[in-house]
C-alpha cells in the first residue's frame, strides 16, 4: 500500500471504507487469502481517494477489479 503512506481521511470516510471493505470481504468464497483482502483494501482506498464516499459503490468497484485480475 506505498501510494497510500500519506493518506489521510476524515473518521465518517474510514467507517464507510471499513463497510466496504467487510462487505466485500464476506462476499467471497472461503478461504479467502490475505491477497484478495489486501487487493480490495487498495481498491477502496483508491476510491475514496477518488472521492468515492457510497460503501455500495466502493464495495463493488473493487470486486470488479479482483474480478479482472483473476481472468
């Protein structure tokens, strides 16, 4: 996570981050490995980076991605 060593985000951002991130997670087939968790994490960080604030949204943004990766 290097790109994010600077990040910082208001408490309200990291509690929907944090939604997205549980969400998504529980989504997936066990056993989930620890490299999928981390892939989803970026892709939430990224956007909210972006500006990104509907859990909805972040969840499924970075499912598509793990998706794409996993073609």
């Amino acid at each position: 996570m290097k790109d994010f060593a600077n990040a910082s985000f208001p408490p309200e951002v990291i509690s929907v981050m944090e939604q997205a991130l549980e969400a998504a997670v529980a989504s997936l087939p066990e056993p989930v490995s620890a490299h999928h968790v981390q892939f989803i994490a970026e892709a939430i960080l990224r956007g909210a980076h972006s500006g990104e604030r509907d859990p909805l949204i972040l969840q499924r943004l970075a499912l598509l991605e793990l998706q794409l990766i996993s073609k």
